[in-house]
C-alpha cells in the first residue's frame, strides 16, 4: 500500500494539477496527504478535494520538520513524496507498485518556463524530450523516489549542510547505508517543473 503526500510552499497557484494527478492515477494511492508548510495559500483546495487529508499549517516549520512530520503520519508501508508544482504520468503508482525493492527511482521529464537553466546545469545527464528534456535517474536519487515507510522512519530525514538542504540525497545515503534495497523504472514518470516561484530558485 502506497501513500503520497504533496508538499507545498508557495504553490498553491499549481497544487490542484498535481492533486488531480495523484487522483487519476491507473492505480489508486492507498493514502493521499497535503501539506501546506504554512504560505496560507492552499486553503480553497479542502473544499475541491474531500478526498485527500490535508494538513494547513498556520507557521513554516522548514523543510527537514515539514517532511519529517509527515512521513511520522504514513501508515502504509510505502510512501512518496511530491512537490504540489510538479505531477505524476497517470501510470505511475501502478509501474512503480510492482517492484519490490525499498527504494524504487525513477525518470524525470523537466519541464516549466525555466527549464532552460536547470539544463544548463545538469545537460551531461539531460536529454531533450518533447520539448522538455529527459533526466536519466538510473539508480540515483531524487525528491519523489518510492520507498519503504518503515526504514525512512528508523533513519530520518535531515539537511545535507550545503545551500540546500538536499534531504532526499540525505535520506537516499541513510537508507542504503541501513541496507535498502533499490531497484530503477526507466521511465519518465515525474513531471518537475521549473518555473519562476520554486522554492529552490537554482
């Protein structure tokens, strides 16, 4: 059983295209959760999607105890995470529920009005796709990578100490090194979008 949780943080602007793709998933989320990490602009979407459980925080608690307060609140023994400006392919829960390694990563199609620079940096690695480009993940991590609820929660989240936090590379090196398993779907599943409000501007 899967559980996603959406995160947001200035993106209320964007949140319900990635809501209504985790809802028209092929294969449903056991568990959908959303957290607004206190930018007080997601409060019109409880009333659009009863569905999901939402969590409207009143202050900012950062990223590390954002993230950390809510993967303490999964039940189910898998979960992922997604930035509420990016969405999900419509196949994603269900290529991504038939591997049965701890961490499961995946593809990543960059798109938004500013793709352009994440490219700049990081084209050894990205391909144009479409019009957007193809970020190969092979076996490496990133924000939205599947994983095993129970082994997360026994290692944590936490900041990597440089510009910034980078706590999915963090939770990536903590969970191997507790003897993850990890397993790759070379796929493009992860539509992240680059665009003039993100939270990590380079």
């Amino acid at each position: 059983m899967i559980t996603v949780v959406i995160a947001s943080y200035r993106y209320g602007h964007l949140a319900a295209h990635c809501i209504e793709s985790v809802l028209a998933q092929s294969k449903a989320a056991e568990r959908i959760m959303f957290v607004d990490d206190g930018a007080g602009d997601c409060s019109h979407l409880p009333a659009i999607y009863p569905q999901v459980d939402f969590i409207l925080r009143e202050k900012n608690m950062g990223t590390v105890a954002n993230f950390s307060d809510m993967l303490n609140r999964v039940t189910t023994n898998k979960c992922m995470f997604i930035g509420a400006d990016n969405w999900m392919r419509a196949d994603t829960i269900e290529l991504l529920s038939k591997e049965t390694a701890d961490i499961v990563t995946y593809d990543i199609i960059v798109t938004g009005d500013l793709k352009d620079k994440l490219y700049a940096r990081h084209y050894g690695e990205m391909k144009p796709h479409q019009g957007d480009y193809y970020w190969s993940r092979y076996m490496k991590h990133h924000g939205s990578m599947l994983y095993n609820a129970n082994i997360a929660k026994s290692v944590g989240y936490a900041a990597s100490g440089g510009h910034n936090s980078e706590e999915d590379l963090v939770l990536w090196e903590r969970m191997k090194g507790a003897g993850a398993t990890v397993s790759h779907v070379s796929e493009g599943l992860l539509y992240y979008r680059r665009h003039r409000e993100n939270f990590i501007k380079e």
